[in-house]
C-alpha cells in the first residue's frame, strides 16, 4: 500500500514540474530568480490598445504614393473695387486660372497662370513642402515659397513679387471636403516705378469621385499700389469654380 501511494505522489510531483516549466516558457522566465510575472485581461487589453495605436500611426505616415501629378482649370466673376483716397470705383471682372501641381514625396512643385478680361496676365511657380498628408487626396498642409509675374498688357507695367504661403485640405466624408489657402506678397516695385503689396486669401468646398474634382471657392485679394505720393487700394472679391484631374 505505501508503495503505491509514494507512487502516486512522485507522479503528481512531476506533473507540476512539468506545469510549471511550460509556464515559465510561455512567460519568458529563464530562472529562479526572475519575478513571477502573470498573463492578465488588463495586459491584454494593454498590448491591443498599443497595436492598434501604432497601425493609426503607420496609416498617418506611409507614403501613398512617392509621386502625384494634379492639373486644374477654373473661371473667376468677381468685382474689383479701387480707392485712391478721392474717388471709388467699383467694376466687374472675370478671369481663367490653370495650376499644375507635382509631389515626390513630401516635396511640391507648383505653377499657376492666370488672364483677366481687362488685360492682366500673371504666371509663375514655387517650391514647398508637404507638412501633413500622404498623398494629393487626403487631408494635407502644405507650405511653399514662390515668384509671380504680373504684366498689364496694355500699359505694359510688370511686377515680379516674391510670395509665401500656405495651403490646407480637409476631408470631412469621403469623396467631399474644404479648402483654405493664405497667400502673402512681399512689396516690390515696378519697372515704371509703382510699388505693389498685398494678400490673397482663399475658402472653398469641394467634391470628388475617383480623380475627377468640382471645387467651388470664394477668394478675396486687397492690395495697395504707391506711386509718387499716392496710394491706391484695390480689392478683388468673387467666386472660381473649376475642376482638378489627380494623376
């Protein structure tokens, strides 16, 4: 009888070791003076909450595409409104704006042209980054300096202005979101002696579907135009609709 009884134990005893070993494996224990560390639904939870935060991050900022290409074309109806300190007249206008826009990774390139009806024509390009966003079609901010040339085709006066500015998008649903963008000129002066400074600041919405864009904006442009003593302030103020292709 007790020598099946000390069997039994010595089987029971080596049952647990076995247990516990295995459980020191799947804990990471490596030796009898390591802690004793539990698997617990608080640690679980803890490690899924962290994975989960690393895919939002990895998901914020991969790369969609190292390189985007965005053509757009738009019309502009808006009223110019001159002061000149003795006199104020106010006009309807309108104009046809085109932009190109290229992204290698977080670097951008941008041109822009631009005519009215009443003989003004501008283009130019600039530099920037991609501070926000991983593609020309998620929500972005971008940064950039840029030159402009502005030419009246009729007194043939020009204008060649430094700018910095900056651009937001936001998508609120898919396929639909706004726009803002802040530009600032810095003052320059004229080849017939006019100096020029001013801002444009521009709001809008837009909605998409697949590479095809409707966008619809309202824009306001003050500057202020010095030459011999007098100062001369105009604002434009109108809408642009227009349409952007994503390649």
């Amino acid at each position: 009888m007790l020598k099946h009884f000390s069997f039994v134990l010595a089987l029971l005893f080596s049952f647990s070791a076995s247990a516990n070993y295995q459980s020191d494996l799947i804990k990471g224990k490596k030796g009898p003076g390591d802690a004793n560390v539990q698997w617990t639904l608080a640690d679980w939870l803890s490690q899924k909450n962290k994975a989960r935060l690393m895919d939002q991050w990895l998901a914020m900022h991969r790369s969609g595409s190292w390189f985007d290409l965005t053509l757009s074309g738009a019309s502009q109806q808006y009223k110019l409104k001159t002061d000149n300190g003795t006199s104020v007249i106010s006009s309807d206008k309108s104009a046809q704006t085109f932009q190109a826009d290229i992204y290698l990774s977080i670097f951008n390139l941008n041109g822009e042209y631009k005519k009215t009806n009443d003989g003004n024509e501008s283009y130019g390009g600039a530099a920037g980054l991609r501070l926000l966003g991983s593609s020309s079609q998620t929500t972005s901010l971008v940064a950039r300096y840029g030159w402009r040339r502005l030419t009246n085709l009729v007194t043939q006066e020009r204008w060649e202005n430094q700018y910095a500015e900056g651009a937001l998008q936001l998508y609120i649903v898919q396929g639909c979101g706004l726009n803002g963008q802040y530009r600032y000129y810095f003052p320059v002066t004229s080849n017939q002696g006019t100096r020029l400074e001013g801002h444009r600041v521009t709001a809008g919405v837009f909605f998409e579907l697949s590479i095809f864009r409707v966008y619809a904006d309202y824009f306001q442009e003050p500057i202020q135009l010095s030459a011999n003593g007098v100062v001369t302030r105009a604002v434009s103020d109108g809408y642009e609709g227009g349409v952007k292709l994503f390649f």
